[in-house]
C-alpha cells in the first residue's frame, strides 16, 4: 500500500508517522481492528511478544500528538490518525485507511495522507474473517519504509 502524505496539511502528526517509520515501529504490527469503514493499525500491543502495559492502550510511549483538522473530507482511502480515547488530541502511533465516505469522522480526527495505490490490499485486508472488528488471524505490516517523491 503506497500512501502520500500530507505534511502541508497535518506536519505534526506527518513528523510522527516519519519517525515511527524509521524506527522500525510498525514492523510486525497487526491490523486490530476492521469493519466496514476502516482498517486499523499501529497498537504497540499487537507486535509479536509485546507486554501489553495497563492504561498506555497500545501507543508509542511517546507524547499526543496535537489534533490538525483540515477541510479536507474522509473519502476512500483517506489515512486518518486514530485517537487513544475520546480527546481529540490523543493521536499517538494508531492509523487507519478509510474504506468508503465517512462524513462523521470531518473535523473529527486528523487527515495526513491518502492511498495512491494499493486499495485493493486495503479492500483484502477489509475482508478477511473477524471475531468481532479483530482478524481471526494476524494481519501483518511486515515492513514499512520511507520513498521520497
């Protein structure tokens, strides 16, 4: 899945996602949660032999990022920062890829890029059998890299 970002729009969390990236963070992380809007990655706890810690829900052991609203709407393929609770400004390490218009989430939750190719991984990774929002069976990044432009 090939994504641009928008450091214009969201530099903040854009920064984020750059530094994980090199880090190596999201190597190993599971898709956790999946349904018929969105596709959900980045929970720390997810990695292969990860030690869940108790109110640290999965992020980076890193500070919140700030929110970035733009005007820009939550179409297809839309990359998103997932929040860590109902603060608007508790983005983290979390992401996720819209599957389809989701007007709820406008101003909702910041916007820092979009899919330029790859959807229909997005769409399989959708489709693969649940328990719930949670794949049946892991769902892996097995790597995730840097390309400029």
């Amino acid at each position: 899945i090939k994504m641009e970002l928008y450091s214009n729009v969201a530099p903040l969390m854009v920064a984020r996602f750059k530094e994980l990236i090199k880090e190596g963070y999201y190597n190993g992380i599971a898709f956790h949660r999946v349904n018929a809007s969105v596709i959900q990655a980045g929970n720390a706890d997810t990695k292969v032999g990860a030690k869940p810690q108790p109110g640290k829900e999965g992020d980076s052991g890193k500070p919140n990022v700030t929110a970035e609203f733009s005007d820009i709407p939550y179409d297809t393929g839309i990359l998103g920062a997932a929040r860590l609770g109902n603060d608007v400004n508790s983005a983290n390490s979390q992401f996720f890829i819209t599957l389809k218009r989701e007007p709820a989430f406008d101003k909702s939750y910041t916007i820092f890029g979009k899919v330029t190719e790859g959807m229909n991984n997005v769409r399989t990774i959708a489709g693969v059998p649940k328990n719930g929002e949670k794949p049946t069976d892991a769902v892996r990044i097995k790597s995730a890299t840097i390309q400029a432009k």
